[in-house]
C-alpha cells in the first residue's frame, strides 16, 4: 500500500504513484522487478518505495530460484568504470 498526500524528504515538493524497475540484488542473486509500485516527487524526481512494496521485493529476490521461469532475460554488457576514467 502506497502513502498518499506524502512530502518529499529531500525537497518537501508534492508525491505521486508512479512505477518503476527496480533491481534487486540478494547475495549474488540480481533480478530485474518491472513495475514495482513507487512515489516519484514531482519537484525533484526522487522515488520512495513503501515498506510493503520492499517487503515484497525481498521475497521476489529471495524466490528466484524457486519461482520458475523468469518472464524475460536480460543480456547487459559489463564495463569497469577504472579502464575509461583511471
């Protein structure tokens, strides 16, 4: 459940529900969650997640490996920020 009326920590600007993708990581376990429920201050764009929803990614992120399937599989390339910028 998602707080409404709620004022952004940072900038006391106004929130709205939004969605996101959130990754998730749980020991060496990464997982992509799409649509994962969030306020987003209109004012300076941070996100909040709602205990609930955390709560709920954990055990996403804790199941993995139990759940099945995924829906979708994500080949990403890997750079180490010290090889350009060092």
């Amino acid at each position: 459940m998602m707080i409404k009326g709620y004022n952004c920590y940072y900038c006391g600007g106004s929130t709205a529900p939004d969605e996101i993708n959130y990754e998730a990581c749980w020991g060496e376990q990464r997982i992509l969650i799409q649509d994962a429920p969030v306020l987003r201050c209109e004012r300076c764009h941070e996100i909040f997640l709602a205990p609930d929803v955390l709560d709920i990614i954990k055990k996403i992120a804790q199941e993995e490996p139990k759940i099945g399937e995924p829906e979708l599989i994500i080949r990403m390339p890997v750079r180490s920020y010290q090889v350009y910028y060092t």
